[in-house]
C-alpha cells in the first residue's frame, strides 16, 4: 500500500512535464500536510499538453488483480499508469479516470482493464499485464484543457480481486 499521508511519501515521486518535447506546462507533486498532492498547470503551448509523476513499487505477489485509488479531485480526467519491464522492454499501462471537484472518492481497477500504450498511443499485442510485473506506478494529466489542476491523493493498494466489490 501507498498512503500518501505520510509527509515522507511525496519525495518519492518523479516528475516528468512536456518540456521535454517541447512544451511549457507546470506540474509538481507536494505534501500540503495532510496528504500528497499532484498539481500545476497544464498548457496546451508549443504541441504540449501533459505533467505526469510516477515512483518505483516493490515486487507485488502474483495475486494482486486489482488497484484500489483513494484521492479527492478537481473534476478532470487523469490517467493512473503502471508500468512493467519484462525482457528488456518497458510497457506502460493506462487507465483514465475521471474526478469531482472537491469530492473524496474511491475507485478500484481491474489489471485487465489497463490499456498498452507508448507516447499516448495504444499498442496492440502487448502481453497482459500481470502483478508481478508492475515497477513502476504513476498518474498522468492529458485532457487536452489547458488550466490548473490538482489531484490530492489518499492512498493506493493493490488487492485480489475477490476483496474488492
């Protein structure tokens, strides 16, 4: 598990914008205190239009088949990504998910449901995507509307999926 209310959690994190591939939009992941938060500003400037954070996991066992997100939103739509490196290569995962303003929500995800995709595109033929191959876990702003955003996280777990309704 992720609890992102642990002032020590947000350092974890990595930042990647799209400066670099041009663009000039602002994001960054803090803790306000109470919980950490993934917030900048997204600009559509100079064929930009994305901020994502993403840290390292530790190996999950083979029986996690879901992904439980707890976070309070601002009423866009986000991506949540896993990523795994299985024989070389690296495959990211997507699932979007959309927020409401202001409210604490909880989601949960089946891995099946996660997308291949590279550079925003899908990728056919990636293999599935199991637990146990998971490295890394991130989220992503991509909705092509440029303004603040800011996405308070609470925590994330990965279950069998028998535990989640």
């Amino acid at each position: 598990m992720i609890d992102f209310t642990q002032p020590n959690e947000y350092q974890q994190w990595q930042v990647v914008n799209d400066n670099v591939m041009g663009g000039i939009s602002q994001g960054r992941f803090t803790f306000d205190g109470n919980h950490s938060r993934f917030e900048g500003e997204l600009s559509l400037a100079n064929n930009g239009g994305f901020s994502s954070v993403n840290r390292s996991i530790e190996a999950l066992s083979p029986d996690k088949a879901q992904v439980e997100l707890s976070f309070i939103g601002d009423g866009r739509t986000y991506q949540l990504r896993l990523s795994t490196w299985k024989d070389g290569d690296r495959i990211t995962y997507k699932h979007e998910f959309s927020t409401t303003s202001d409210s604490s929500q909880t989601k949960s995800f089946h891995l099946d449901d996660f997308q291949a995709v590279f550079r925003g595109r899908l990728i056919t033929g990636a293999p599935a995507l199991v637990a146990q191959d998971i490295k890394q876990i991130g989220f992503l702003i991509a909705d092509k509307k440029a303004g603040p955003f800011s996405l308070k996280l609470l925590r994330i777990q990965f279950t069998p999926s028998e535990l989640i309704d």
